[in-house]
C-alpha cells in the first residue's frame, strides 16, 4: 500500500506544466501581460493602405480588474483628452468641453483598427471565460468566452507559448462567428521586474483591408494607486500623476 502511495505521489509531482486548467493559463497570461495595478507608456500607430501613418503618446494608469484610465500626452490636437474605464463604461473626457462623454467598446477614440476595448483593456479572465483547450509542444490554444454581451468580442482563440504564458495571436470573433481583427503580440521585453513581456501588440482586421494598427510599450511599472484617481472628476487631472 505504501508503495502505491508513492508511485502515485511520484507520478502526480512529475505532472508537466501542460497539465494547468485553461483558467489557471488565462490568469498567469493576465499577470504576465502587466501587473494588476500599474503605470504605463504606450504608442499607438495607425497605418493607412498608402503607408502613412498618425501617431499618439498614452499614458495609462490601472488598478486591479475594473479600472483603468489613459491619457494623451501626443499630438498636439489630442493633448490633454482623457478616456476612463470602470467595468464595461467608459468616458471621454475633452478639455474644455462640458462634462466627459459615454462611449462604446466598439468605437475608437483613435481610429484605426484598435477599438476603445482594446486601449482601454481589463483582464482577459475578467471578460471572458475557458470554454475548451487544446494543446502542441509549444502551445495551449484557449477558446475563450465573452461573459457578458457588452463585452467587445463574443469569442477569442488565443495562442499561448507555452515557455513565457503570453499569447502570440488572439482571433477575436462577432457572435454570429465573423472573424473581426487578430491581435499579434511580439518581443518580449523586460521592463525592469525580471519579467519578460510583450511590447508590441499589432492587429489587423478582414473588415478594414489594408489598415493596420500597432501599439509599442515603452514602460509597464507596478505602482500602488487610489481609487480616487479613476473617477470622472479626476479626469482633468490626470496629468499630475506622471
């Protein structure tokens, strides 16, 4: 008896890391992508099918699973705007005009191929749900989802590299199974904890033929934030905390 005992504890301690559910997977991806409460800089890049290109500087703030807040730092034009994220709402704020404004997930206060949700994004495992896993030498492929319908995309396949637990590419789905954009994060980086991370996220969508959109981390830095920070009249002040 005895013996059985330990060739079974033998054979459970030898389990590969394979053997994690897929939520366990979603959870690390999440961490691994950037801390739950963090500062960051971002720059995002809108390419047109003739090549030309508009750019804008981000600087975004999060805390925990449901909030988040990013403001324009470049261009000139877009200096000083504001968007605000707590749980599925979201705000515009512009200077000087009125009080901030409601937006969707699906529209884009930059253009391009990212959409709000995208700028704006919580936790994959706060939006979305393991529906079914398969897995390669290299890889889990996660089906992932949406867990409510205001949620951006109905259903994501996501491409997970087994070695680092980021994704590579996410397919992002409409619920009638339309394929809307593919997300491709690349290059991994350390931003100063000993993590690596992607810093490059590109995506391109069937539905906007020859457009392209790119979004480069230049800073991903755990930081401890209130929770006054991520209110509508915080907004206007955003600024002060860089």
């Amino acid at each position: 008896m005895l013996r059985c005992l330990i060739t079974l504890f033998v054979l459970l301690t030898a389990l590969p890391a394979a053997a994690m559910e897929a939520g366990e997977i979603l959870t690390r991806v999440d961490r691994n992508l950037q801390p739950e409460s963090a500062e960051m800089y971002r720059k995002l890049i809108n390419i047109e099918p003739d090549g030309s290109k508009k750019e804008f500087i981000l600087y975004t703030l999060r805390k925990g699973r449901d909030k988040m807040v990013v403001l324009f730092l470049s261009p000139a034009s877009e200096k000083g705007r504001a968007t605000l994220r707590l749980e599925d709402n979201m705000w515009l704020y512009i200077p000087n005009v009125g009080k901030p404004i409601r937006i969707t997930s699906l529209q884009s206060v930059v253009g391009g191929v990212f959409n709000n949700s995208d700028i704006l994004r919580l936790d994959y495992a706060t939006e979305y749900e393991p529906t079914g896993m398969e897995e390669t030498e290299s890889a889990y492929l996660l089906d992932l989802k949406a867990r409510t319908a205001s949620v951006a995309y109905d259903r994501l396949k996501m491409t997970v590299a087994k070695e680092a637990l980021v994704p590579t590419t996410i397919e992002c789905y409409a619920a009638g199974g339309m394929l809307i954009k593919t997300l491709r994060y690349s290059e991994l980086k350390d931003f100063g904890d000993g993590q690596l991370r992607p810093s490059v996220l590109e995506t391109d969508s069937p539905l906007y033929q020859g457009y392209k959109s790119a979004m480069i981390y230049a800073k991903i830095e755990q930081r401890e934030l209130a929770d006054e920070i991520f209110t509508l009249n915080a907004l206007a002040t955003v600024e002060e905390l860089r």
